[in-house]
C-alpha cells in the first residue's frame, strides 16, 4: 500500500522538503530512542474484492478493529471506492487510519479491550492517560529549564493531600484556558471553562530528552534541524522483515467540567478523569497556589503522528459529539437537543465570540459573569470529504455501541497530498481548512492564514534559538524554561 501512496505524491508534486532530513543520528547512535515494535496495525482501509480480485472494497468495519492496534504509518492507497478519485480514496484511507489510532490510544491503560473499564459506559483509564505511555506537557517543560525523566509523576505540593489512585494532574497556564494565539477562553453552558493539555509519547519525550531541547539553554546551543522521530511500517519485502516504529504522537485535548450530581445523567457520555488542577499563583495564574479536585469529561482531542509518509505529521481532530450545532442546522427551541457550548433557547446570542474580559480564570473555573460560549461548527470541508467521514463515523461508531466512545466522532483528518512540494513546505494540506470546535472555536472559516488549518498553523512553530529555527511542526519547544 505504500506503493499506491508513494505514487500519489508522485503523481501530485516532486521534490523538495525543507528540515526534514537534518539531525537526530547523533541522538540515535547513542541509543535507539524510536525503538522497533513488533506490533504495528497494518490493516489496510480497502481489500481486494472476494467476486473481483482486481478491484478493491472497503475494508469491513467490524469489532476485530476493537482490538488491532495502533499504526505505526499510514496505510491507504489511490484506488477503491471513488473512481478516478485518487485524493478522495486518499482521504478516506487517511480518515480510516484515524479511527484506528483513536481506538488503539483510547483503550484502557491496563491492556483491555476499549469499552471494558469500571466505569459507566465502560470507561477507564486510557493508554494516552498513562504515564508509562504518554507525558504531559508540564512534566516534561520544567521550571527553570530542569532535566525532565520519563518514569516520574509530578505532583505539586497544593495536591498531594487530594493525590490518590487513578487520579490525574493538570497544571494550569496560559495554554490550559486560552485557545491558540491567545484567541479566548471556551465557556460551558454551565459557566465553567473548557480545559486544554498537552501530552507526547516516549519517542518525542527521548528526542527532546537527548538533545536537550527542555529548556531555552539547550535550544540555543542546538545548532542542527529539529527532525523527531518518524513512524514507520514493517518492510515486509526483507526476510526476516524490518520491525516498525511508532515515532513521534503528540495530543491535544479539551475539557468540560462535569458536577457529579447536576451532570450525574450525563456522565456515562463522556470518557471523563479525576483530576487535581493546580494554579501555580502568580505570574503564571491570578489564583494560586492552590489545588482543587474536579471531574473533566473530554469533549475534544487532536492527535499529531510523524510518519515516514507525511513528514508534516497526520492530523486527526474528533469531538464529543454534544459539542455544538452544524451552522447551518441550528434548530431553535427548547426542545433542541441540549449541547456542552450552545443553547438553543437563546434566540439573540451571538456564534463563536470571545468572552468579555478578564480572562483569567479563578479557581473555582466558573467564568464571572453569566456569559455562555455559543458555538456552532462552521462546516468548512468539502461535501464529499463530509459525506464519507459521516459513513465512516456511523460504522466505527456501531462498534463501539455501548461504551462511551460511542459518543465521540471524527471531524476529519488533515494530511500532506504533496509532501515533497517544491513550493509549500506544508505538503499541500488536504482538506485545506480544519477546526476542532473546542480548540479553535473562534479561528473556524476559510480565511488564508487566519482560519485554523493544523499544518499551516503549525508549519510556524519555531525553537527559542537565536535566531529561531523551524521546531518540526510543534509548538512544544516554545514552552522550554
């Protein structure tokens, strides 16, 4: 299937790609920070037609998918379902690859299949939640530039009288309340703020660890290209074959604050997690230092994966699917269905706007006057990019009927369709336009360079090198001490 991708992007531009070759041998010939794996899901989006072997079918959505694993590298290829639409099987394969990398980072922690954890609707810890897979942001850029390790959970003093089994950690700053490029925060229908975090896997966390790219010192003395790690499929073609790498994942996830008692009916909705909130006081937060303890339930995420065959990263955004409204099927009335950021009782209140000031949240998180974020999704993708993430969602979702996850749906994935253009670095994203209602509330449209567009949002993430330098599409490095 690499083959079919391969010649897509031959087919679609040739040659050139700016940072993506340089350093990280050094790092690698020191120890293997992008390890093999033996268990890279190579399920393909399309299979060969049992009544016709030379065309290609959907690969059935069954719950085998439940349990196959995360891709190391994408899988999809040019022909299959649309005719002489090379780029829309591309998306489709793309969307597909998606849906298995949300499943296989959204089951439980301890091993078990998604679905099957003790907590309503089969909730439980998940692989991304587990510090033996993933690393917040905050344990990772410390105070003062300090050498981050891998094994530890850092739990702020304000907490550890609240710290207890299966309890998390988020530490708030800037980037916890205010959407990107200081835009705003995101209010609730019940007055609380939405929440953000960061988190990465073992092999960015080893690539910044090795190059000492934790603090801004060790960013000025980096003199070579930031290139992580990149994900990679077995070759298959070598006896014995090659083992695959997972390389570099980072995520993004938003959150509501649910009260146990007024949202007791709403929890088994939302894949949620107890969670000590620290306000480190100023300069960083207005409130603090305090800890308080506050049930999330995850209402948004976007995953970045680096792969050999989209170095500017895949990008894949799903949603609770209570979020808000389609604009253009807003249906006014009480009896509407009830959504985390809209109200349908509210005639007057304007889409999408920021709230008034003071931004800062206190720590209580409830916002200080009555203002409610009323958000409704602009549908800026393509009808057809709209019509198969729409099928896709219906059949992944029927898999997962019964669990949680059944209420959480992909908005679409945004990928390279010509990494190696000689012109734009971003690789030609495709669909151009991306936004996660939670995440880029108030940057959704169709706007160059304003309206939110993962790739060319990210492709201006630099280090704090002097000068700055490309970071590899990831403002992670820009939040070094």
């Amino acid at each position: 299937m690499r083959g079919s991708r391969s010649l897509a992007i031959g087919i679609l531009g040739m040659c050139w790609l700016v940072g993506f070759t340089g350093f990280s041998a050094d790092a690698q010939t020191r120890r293997d920070i992008n390890p093999p794996l033996a268990t890279c899901d190579l399920t393909p989006d399309t299979i060969a037609d049992p009544k016709d072997p030379s065309k290609r079918i959907a690969q059935p959505v069954t719950p085998a998918l439940l349990t196959s694993g995360q891709p190391c590298e994408e899988v999809v290829s040019t022909d299959g379902l649309l005719p002489n639409d090379p780029l829309g099987n591309l998306q489709r394969g793309f969307d597909f690859y998606s849906w298995l990398t949300f499943i296989a980072v959204s089951s439980p922690a301890d091993g078990k299949t998604i679905g099957q954890g003790p907590r309503p609707g089969g909730d439980a810890l998940t692989e991304w939640e587990s510090l033996k897979n993933y690393r917040p942001l905050a344990d990772v850029m410390l105070p003062g530039g300090a050498k981050p390790t891998w094994g530890t959970r850092i739990v702020p003093n304000a907490c550890k009288k609240l710290d207890g089994p299966g309890k998390t950690v988020m530490q708030v700053s800037e980037e916890a309340w205010n959407q990107p490029f200081k835009t705003g925060p995101l209010i609730d229908q019940s007055g609380h703020y939405a929440l953000f975090d960061i988190l990465m896997n073992e092999p960015m966390f080893e690539f910044i660890l090795d190059n000492e790219l934790y603090s801004v010192a060790g960013q000025r003395q980096f003199s070579h290209e930031i290139v992580f790690p990149e994900g990679i499929n077995p070759d298959q073609s070598k006896k014995p074959p090659d083992a695959g790498r997972m390389g570099a994942v980072m995520l993004k996830t938003s959150w509501r604050v649910l009260d146990p008692v007024k949202d007791k009916g709403l929890i088994a909705k939302f894949h949620t997690a107890d969670t000590l909130i620290y306000f480190p006081g100023p300069p960083r937060t207005a409130a603090g230092p305090i800890c308080v303890e506050k049930t999330l339930g995850l209402v948004g995420i976007h995953i970045g994966h680096k792969t050999a065959g989209s170095p500017q990263w895949v990008w894949s955004t799903f949603e609770q699917i209570d979020n808000a409204p389609d604009e253009s099927s807003v249906a006014p009335g009480p009896s509407s269905p009830r959504h985390n950021f809209f109200n349908a009782a509210c005639k007057d209140c304007p889409v999408n706007e920021t709230p008034p000031q003071p931004w800062d949240p206190p720590a209580s998180l409830q916002f200080r006057s009555d203002f409610r974020s009323q958000v409704v999704r602009k549908k800026d993708l393509p009808q057809e990019v709209v019509d198969e993430v729409t099928d896709l969602n219906r059949q992944f979702r029927a898999i997962l009927k019964g669990t949680v996850w059944e209420n959480y749906e992909l908005i679409t994935t945004q990928w390279p369709s010509d990494a190696k253009n000689p012109i734009d670095p971003t690789g030609v994203p495709a669909p151009t336009y991306l936004a996660n209602t939670t995440l880029e509330t108030y940057s959704q449209g169709t706007t160059p360079l304003a309206s939110s567009s993962c790739m060319a949002c990210h492709g201006n993430a630099t280090t704090q090198h002097i000068p700055a330098t490309a970071s590899d599409f990831t403002y992670i490095l820009e939040k070094a001490q």
